[in-house]
C-alpha cells in the first residue's frame, strides 16, 4: 500500500519534472541550433550562428554585469539570512513555526504586486525618503528607484527566503552536542561559529545560494519595474529576445549558455563535495 | 595517593522542568583518583558530568573544582574534559584535527601539536588513521578517537561517559587495561561512567553507587561487593541468592534464622531484633555444592537438584533448585590441585551450604 503509493508520488514528480523540465529544456537546446525566421518561431535549418551571436561584446557586457548582480545579491543574502536562519533555528519549536510563518506570508501575494509595492517605497517621494528626510538624516532625496541599487534591492527583498529556508533546514537538525564538545575543548564562541557551524552548514550556504543566485540573473520583471531602461539582467536579455526581437532561437541560445555554466559551477561543488566534504555522513 | 579534594560536590539538585532527575548529590573526587559512576540506565549519571563540565547548570546546590567555586565558570575556563556518550566528534574534520582542536584552542605550537597528537593516536592505536573522517571509522576507533581527544588537554579531571560501551569484549578489556595505565601514568583524576558492574569493579579506586538520582552508596570497589548498604546495591552489583526470611531470635551479637529448615546463627551487625524482615545474600561462588556420596555430615545442609549446568572455561556455574522451588545460582572454580569433581549432571541430588560469615544480611525492602 504504502509502496504504491511512493511509486505514484515519485512517479508523479518525475513525470512532471520531465515535460516541464528537461522536455522544455530539450526543446530549447534544439531551438537554440535553428535559424532565426522572422515570419516564424524558426527555421529548420540547423545553424551555429545564436551562439557566434552571443560573443558580441554588449551581449557580454550584460552578461557580466548581470553576474556582478547577482553576486552582490547572493553575497548580501547570505549575509543577511545567515544570522537570520540561526536564530530561528535555536528558537524554542512553536516559536520556530511562526518565524517560519511569517516568513513565507508575503509569498501569498504576487511578487510583481510586492515588486510594486517596493516602488513605492524607494521613489522619490515614497516612504524611505520621506522617513530619512524627517529624521534629518539626508538633506535630499536619494535617487534610489531606477538605479542598479534598486534592482538589487528588490532582489534582496524577494530572494531572501530562498537563502534562509535550506541554511533553516541544515542548522535546525545540527548537533548541538558537537558545540558543546568545542566549548568543552576550551574554543571561544567564535571559534566555534569559524571552525564547527559554519563548516558544517557549507551543504545549506550552497544550497541557498544556487537557490538564489539564478533567479538573481533571469528575475526580468524586477529589473523591469526597479531598473527603468538602465538596468538590464540576463532575464530582461532573454524576455527582449523572445518578446520584442521575437528572435526565439538565440533567445533559446541564451538561456541554454546560463543553464550550461550554472550546471558547471554546480557539478564542480558536486565533485569537490564528494571527495572532501562528506558531512552528511556522519551528522 | 594526594588526599586532596579536586572535585567537591555539595548538596547538588537537578531538575528539568519541574521533574527531579538529581537528588541532594554529595561526592568528593580525590585528586587522581579512578571514581566510577555506576548505575542503572537512566539514573542520571550523564546528568551529573555534565554539570561537572558546566554544560548544565544545577538547580540548587555547589561544585567546587580545585577549592573553587565552579557556578560561574563556563565549560571552557574548567580544565575539565568530556568523552561524551555520542562521542560527539567533528564530522568534518580528520582524527588529526579532532584531537588537535583543543590544543589549537589553548594556542598550542603546531610542533608541539604534532608531537602531542602523534602520541596519543599511538596510545589509543590509531597511528596511520591520522587521516581519515570520523565517518570512515568502527564505532570503537570513534570512541577512542574521542578519548584520545579529550585526554590529550590534559585535563585536572577527565569525565568519561561509557567510553568503553561499543568495543567488543577483547578491546574493551585491552582498553580497560590501557585506560587505567594512562591514568596512572597522568596522575588525573577519572569520572567515568559505566552501568556494567564487572568494568567498575576492576577499574575503580572507588565506585559511585547511583539510583533515581541519587548516591546509594560510595566505597572501594571491595567494600561495594562485599558490604552493600541495601538490597538494590547488592543485587545491581554482581549476582546474588537472596532468603527473605524473618528473626527467630536475636541478641547483640548474634542473630537465629530458619534457611530450609534448618537454623542457623550468624553476625548481628546491623542491629537486628527479633521479628525483623531481613534479606540473606549468599554470592554464587560462596554457595558451595557438593555431590551426595562425598558428604557425611549434613546436619548444616540442605538440599537441592541439579537444574542447569553451564561451562564458562574457568568456572562451572550451576542453577540448583531447592523443595521449595527456589532456584539458586551456583559458582565452582575449577581447582586442579583440590582435584575435587565439579562434573555435576543435570538432575542430580546435591547438598548445599555456605561459609557461614561470609553471608550478607539487610533489612527487608519491597
Ligand atoms: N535535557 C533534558 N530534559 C529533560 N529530561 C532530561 C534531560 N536530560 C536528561 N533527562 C532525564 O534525566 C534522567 C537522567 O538522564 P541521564 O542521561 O543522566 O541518565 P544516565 O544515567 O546517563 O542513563 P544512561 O545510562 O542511559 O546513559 C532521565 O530520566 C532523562 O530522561
Ligand atoms: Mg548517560
């Protein structure tokens, strides 16, 4: 009984994560090596030119300045989420549950409604200038709203979760015990955070970080609604290609080569992992 | 042996959540000595050495460590190490690293490191294991890589929590041997942790007699055995035939009372009176049995049947049953030289008797 019904779980996954995962992909990667057709999605001729395309220097220029965002936005999630996901990971358990609830309340509500929200909040005239100015802090209003600074922020602000939930997940089932055989071994409090937690919870730091820092590039509608004209991720890259360029094959080739480098960062962590840091193991 | 006092213990409770785990706790251990905590699962033995390494706080109560004061000295100012019940080893560090973590801590040379870690991997045999990961260790390497771990601080006092309870019977007792030279050779103070008696009985210089938190009775590992304060102490400590009988008759000296039918007088050293309920504790290798054709006097003998015969290499252990039903367990050594004949076959008749002195009598306990 309880078989079937593991085998109808996984089954159900597994076929879902094949039309709308790897099928979409596949048929992206096959996009990708067709010609561009303005009258039609694309022509049946295969061709290498999306990816000849794509070394063109403003493509590159976006590309790096996109993980540049990215990685600011990853650094600054971490940072934040860190001390946020141990907090709530050494609260009492009910209380656990509500942090965690509060959390994810927001995600009830659209992000582009949320993303909204924020432009409110950082325009000229909006609430965080308004609260700096009274309190006589800043002596204008800061241009924040329609600059990379914004963009980032929005990012930071909607990422955030994805950043405190697996580090969450890996500081709540810590051994609590390996803390106190530190402290019992006279380290300091910082050498038990340097050298015992924060090793231990690399599996968690990484699994958030991939979390957040891919949708950090391709979030196009954030970058659309914070950036103004000015800032630009791979994501608005791609949906200008498909959208407005109506060039499918090297909007398809784009995405292809962020999937590609991705996977390739991910599958180094993998291999460096597998041989070295075998924590799960023994935890 | 320093007769000082390294560890005081005063008039400690423990409670977690309005449940008593630890009752009015009053113990000494003597600097360098082997103090062994024994007691029935549950007892609260992990309870009481974690409030000696201050990773718990007492609720009432005073532990002083070297004549001070510990209550507001954290887990790392005490001087005092742990091996832990879990063993608690880094996972992701090597057994070189495990054991150097607290040297690191205390800013200790890497040379000296080196040295110091080197050596203690030799002692607990884990020379060529430098490394490899906790994970990729037996469950015994593991303990005695956390042995190794704790013991290689030097510590003033060093508490061990069962270290020895995954190590099958030929290493635990080679470890058992090792763990008692290297205390001696440290001159330190040992806590150690054991609900299995025989451990406690070989290693200790004195042994902690716990129950439901509280100290049953504290003595050298002989007067444990030999004098147990109570029926509980007796029967956690080795295997015991146990009478409950009633006083025929008493006087200071002595005491009268009916074992199978027949009346024996023995010491009256706890007071007893006349009427008094006590319990009588002949060990197994005190009964003695003897084949019917090799006694003539009987007149201080009772008898029994062969129940069960079981060969343990250098003993004989017996299971004999009485008229009644009782069955009582038997202990023979094998001695060569009396060239007495300790071949006994189930369902045979035997007589039965004791050193009368070498019984032990306490008063009667539910
Ligand atoms: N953190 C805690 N919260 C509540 N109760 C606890 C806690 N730690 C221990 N106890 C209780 O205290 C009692 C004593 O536990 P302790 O671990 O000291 O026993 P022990 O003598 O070491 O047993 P064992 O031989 O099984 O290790 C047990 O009843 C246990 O349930
Ligand atoms: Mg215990």
């Amino acid at each position: 009984m309880r078989n079937k019904f593991q085998y109808f779980s996984v089954g159900l996954i597994t076929t879902w994560l094949c039309i709308f995962g790897l099928l979409s992909f596949l048929v992206m990667v096959v996009m990708s090596f067709l010609q561009h057709d303005p009258d039609h999605i694309a022509l049946w001729h295969f061709t290498l030119q999306n990816y000849e395309d794509l070394f063109d220097p403003i493509f590159f220029k976006i590309f790096i300045k996109s993980f540049y965002i990215a990685f600011m936005v990853t650094a600054a999630c971490l940072l934040l989420g860190y001390p946020f996901a141990y907090i709530i990971s050494r609260l009492p358990e009910r209380l656990q549950n509500t942090a965690l609830l509060l959390l994810l309340l927001p995600f009830w509500t659209s992000s582009v409604v949320r993303t909204y929200a924020m432009m409110s909040l950082l325009k000229t005239k909006g609430l965080l200038n308004t609260a700096l100015l009274s309190l006589g802090l800043i002596h204008e209003p800061l241009q924040i709203l329609f600059t990379n600074t914004a963009v980032a922020i929005g990012l930071i602000y909607n990422l955030l979760p994805f950043m405190i939930l697996p580090i969450y997940v890996n500081l709540e089932r810590f051994d609590i015990s390996l803390i106190e055989a530190a402290k019992d071994l006279g380290a300091k409090y910082t050498t038990i955070f340097r050298k015992v937690i924060i090793p231990l919870s690399i599996p968690g730091i990484v699994g958030g970080c991939t979390l957040v820092f891919l949708p950090a590039m391709t979030l196009f509608f954030i970058s659309d609604l914070l950036g103004g004209a000015k800032a630009l991720l791979l994501g608005n890259l791609i949906e200008d290609q498909f959208l407005m360029a109506n060039n499918w094959p090297r909007g398809a080739a784009t995405s292809v080569l962020l999937t590609v480098i991705m996977a390739i960062g991910l599958l180094i962590y993998w291999f460096k992992s597998n041989k070295r840091i075998n924590y799960d193991a023994a935890i | 042996m320093a007769e000082k006092n390294i560890i005081e213990i005063r008039g400690i409770f423990k409670s977690y959540g309005g449940q008593q785990i630890l009752q009015n706790i009053n113990l000494n251990v003597k600097d360098g000595e082997f103090l062994t905590l024994l007691g029935p699962s549950g007892c609260g033995k992990t309870t009481l050495l974690r409030l000696l390494a201050g990773l718990e706080k007492p609720t009432s109560g005073q532990i002083l460590i070297n004549g001070k004061d510990a209550k507001d000295m954290t887990p790392q100012e005490r001087h005092v190490n742990t091996v832990f019940q879990s063993y608690a080893l880094f996972p992701h560090m090597t057994v070189f690293d495990n054991v150097a973590f607290g040297l690191r801590c205390d800013g200790v040379t890497e040379v000296e490191i080196e040295r110091r870690v080197n050596e203690m991997l030799r002692m607990v045999r884990l020379s060529g294991y430098e490394q490899r990961k906790p994970s990729e260790l037996s469950g015994g390497q593991q303990q005695r890589v956390a042995i190794a771990r704790a013991v290689v601080k030097e510590p003033i006092v060093l508490l061990l929590d069962e270290p020895l309870s995954s190590l099958d019977y030929r290493l635990r007792k080679n470890m058992q041997i090792e763990l008692k030279q290297l205390q001696r050779k440290l001159g330190i103070a040992f806590v150690f942790v054991t609900h299995d008696q025989e451990e406690a009985l070989s290693m200790s210089d004195s042994i902690v007699v716990m129950q439901q938190g509280n100290v049953v009775q504290q003595g050298t590992p002989r007067d444990i055995y030999e004098t147990p304060k109570n029926i509980s102490v007796a029967t956690f400590i080795g295997e015991s035939n146990i009478f409950d009988v009633v006083i025929d008759d008493a006087n200071d000296k002595t005491i009268k009372v009916t074992v199978q039918d027949i009346q024996y007088e023995l010491e009256n050293d706890g007071q007893f009176k006349r009427g008094d309920k006590i319990h009588l504790l002949i060990r197994p290798e005190d009964t003695r049995v003897y084949h019917r054709s090799e006694i003539d006097d009987i007149k201080m003998m009772f008898p029994a049947v062969v129940n069960e015969v079981i060969y343990k290499g250098t003993t004989v252990d017996l299971i004999i049953k009485l008229p009644d039903g009782k069955l009582l367990s038997v202990t023979e050594f094998f001695d060569e030289d009396n060239g007495e004949d300790v071949t006994y076959v189930i369902g045979e008749s035997v007589w039965v008797n004791w050193p009368i002195g070498w019984e032990v009598v306490l008063p009667y306990e539910e």
